[in-house]
C-alpha cells in the first residue's frame, strides 16, 4: 500500500514538473516570437512577413488619400512583398481606445500593426507603453532618404520622437479663399479682422478640438502674442498658458461678431466648413493641406477662382507619422510596409496623386529620383513650396494643446 502511495505521489511531481516545463517552454517560445523581430535584418524581416497581412489603421476621412492607399500603395506592397494591407478607417480616439483595451487585456497577438498618429495622441500613447519601438534605425529607407537630424523627424509636436515614429507625410496650414468672391488677401492677422468684417458672416473656423480649428487659433497666437518662441519650453500649466495666450483670446473673442452665426457656434468640424466653401456659404477656407485647392479645383469641388494664401510671419507645419503599436500581431510586415511608405517612389506618387508635400529629402535623392519630384505638376490655386517651406513655423508642444482648446471652449465661445 505504501509503494503504491509512493508511486503516485512520484507520477503526481513528475506530471507537475512536466506541466510545468511544458509552460515555461510555452512562455519561451512565445517571448521568442514577440521578441525575434529585433534580431531579424531587414531581408528577414521581409522573408519572415511574405504571405502575411498588415493592418493599417488611421483617419479614414479623406477620399482622395483612401483611394490612393487601395489603388496604388495595397497592389505595390503585394507585387513586391506578397503582404496584403488591410486599411481600417478609424479616429484615431478610437484607435488608441481600442489599443488599450488590448493592452489591458494582455493580448499579445493584437489587432493594430500600423497607426496614422501624430500630436498629442502620439504622446500620450508612447508615454502610455502603447507603442512598438525604437523601430526607425532598422529601416533602410530612413536612413537613405530621410533628413534624419531634421527637427521635422525628430520632434513631434516639440515632443521628442527617439525612433518611435517614421515620417508619413507633411502638412502645413494654408488658408484659401474664392478670388471671384472675396478680391482682398489678409497678410497678416489685423487685415484678416477687416477682412470677416466686409464679408460678415461669410468666414468662419471648425470648432476646437478640430485639428484645422485648433491650429487657426494656435497661429493667431503666434501672430497676436509675439511668436512661437516663449512656448517651446512653457509648462501646461493653464494660469500660465491663459495668461500667454491672453492677447490672441481678445483678438478672437473681437473677431466672433463678424464670423458665420455672429461666432455663436462653430461648424463641428473641417469637413463641414470645406462643404460651406463649396457651396459658396463661406468666402474662405483653411486647412491642413497645402495644396488641397488644386486637388479641389481638379475635381470640381472648390470654384475654379480659388487661390491659396499664408499670413507674411508664416503659417504652421508639421510632420504626420506612422507608429507600430506595442502588442502588433506583425511588427515584421508593419516595418516593411513603413519603409516602402518612405521610398521615394511612394513619396513621389503621393506628391502628384495626392498633393502631400513628401517627407524624402530633396537631397538625397538621385537625378532621376529628382526628375520624378520636380516634373509633377501641384495644379492651380497653390503656393511654390519653396515660398510655402519657407513660412513655415514649428507646431507648440503636444502638452499645450489640449489646455488652448480647453482656454478656448471657456474664453471665446459665444463671447
């Protein structure tokens, strides 16, 4: 009786131990596998993505760019690399929503390989652990085309990137308005108060935290409260930012009678102020893209009498990115699909397709690469990029974003 106790006892250890072995090489392996990217070289990485999918997910907004993602970006990243993109419209609240619920939930294998994200989400989400990285130093396209010491790529948002994030493209803030309608170009902030006051009711801006709304105001801050200097290094602390920003609130609280609705309300967002202008219920519209008026003639949405224009101090620039999140299911195909994004074939196809001011520098390119930039045509209605480029101002830190829109909600509407 004894011996068959002990024998039990002894089957019971060994199955334990063997369950035991069995998880710990269960663990192993799955380190293994979330960890091995980081060993691979850029050819691995791509023989290990062949046949696999990637999932892109970012503002699924604008036409223009989806089709081009579909139609040209999705075939050449299955021609070259055998990897199918599945492009997933989302905000990008959502998508970081949607991350840390997997994160929270210890999901290894996540849904998210690639994110359009840039700002404050960007650093929110890295500070946040949501974020794969660095990943840009293994990607050859970085390197070999991209200013790597420009602050553009290093900076996001005056937030320091540290590889992270690999550029996607440029943006820069540009108003335009119908010549045929509206003949006077404010060149500065105080032509563009006398502007709204002759064309009463026929301008307007989206209502912040609209990303074109929020950087009208940041750039009547730049142009009412003596540049962009004193805020690169200020806290956001909301006494100390209120107190900054105190001439532009004026300003704009002065401006709100002569705006659509007498500034009462705002429209809720840049689509809708780019329908208005379209219709011909607004004189001017601004945005994001500097040379969206082209594609807007091109296509018939904007009057063929629109024309882009900047204040004389400058307008802010800033960079978009793609990031790859912490728990990416396919970090691999994630980071060659980024460096194809970078290649200056892409970026060139992006230039005449889309009108997105590429992120290769001019520089590094060779002469035929030169030959495929400087042979598209940016269309009617735009600003050279040379003059575009060189009024371009830094974006304020991501830390102060969030306060001016919240100053903004509490100061200007309805006043």
């Amino acid at each position: 009786m004894k011996k068959k106790i002990l024998s039990v006892l002894l089957a019971t250890t060994m199955t334990l131990s063997l369950a035991a072995c069995s998880s710990n090489s269960s663990k192993d392996s799955s380190d293994k596998k979330n960890s091995k990217v980081e060993e691979m070289s850029f050819d691995d990485m791509k023989k290990e993505a062949k046949g696999s999918t990637v999932t892109f997910y970012g503002w699924g907004g604008d036409e223009v760019l989806n089709k081009w993602l579909d139609d040209v970006f999705a075939p050449d990243m299955k021609e070259k690399y055998d990897i199918k993109m599945e492009r997933v419209p989302m905000d990008i609240d959502q998508i970081l929503s949607q991350l840390s619920g997997e994160m929270e939930a210890n999901k290894k294998d996540g849904d998210i390989d690639m994110i359009w994200i840039n700002g404050e989400n960007f650093k929110s989400a890295k500070e946040k652990n949501m974020l794969y990285g660095p990943f840009t130093d293994k990607l050859p396209n970085f390197s070999k085309y991209i200013d790597t010491k420009s602050e553009d790529v290093n900076y996001d948002f005056a937030y320091p990137i540290k590889g992270y994030e690999a550029p996607y493209g440029k943006a820069q803030f540009v108003f335009m308005k119908d010549n045929a309608a509206a003949k006077e170009t404010p060149k500065n902030a105080e032509e563009f108060l006398e502007f709204c006051k002759k064309y009463k009711g026929k301008v307007t801006y989206p209502k912040l935290p609209d990303f074109t709304g929020s950087v009208f105001v940041r750039n009547i801050i730049y142009e009412t409260c003596g540049g962009y200097e004193q805020f690169m290094d200020m806290k956001a602390d909301k006494a100390t930012v209120k107190k900054a920003i105190q001439p532009a609130l004026d300003y704009l609280k002065k401006l709100n009678p002569y705006l659509w609705n007498g500034g009462k309300s705002f429209p809720d967002s840049s689509t809708k102020c780019e329908k208005m202008y379209s219709d011909g219920e607004l004189v001017m519209y601004m945005t994001y893209g500097a040379y969206d008026a082209a594609v807007g003639i091109d296509n018939g949405t904007y009057p063929k009498t629109t024309q882009t224009f900047q204040f004389d101090k400058g307008t802010i620039g800033n960079t978009n990115f793609m990031a790859i999140a912490a728990n990416s299911a396919n970090k691999a195909g994630a980071m060659v699909a980024i460096n194809e994004m970078m290649s200056p074939e892409i970026q060139a196809s992006r230039y005449k397709e889309m009108k997105t001011l590429p992120v290769v520098s001019y520089d590094k390119l060779s002469d035929d690469q030169k030959k495929e930039f400087d042979n598209v045509d940016l269309g009617k209605g735009v600003i050279a990029q040379d003059e575009l480029l060189s009024k371009r101002l830094p974006e304020m830190p991501a830390q102060l974003v969030p306060v001016i829109e919240e100053i903004w909600q509490e100061e200007v509407v309805g006043k």
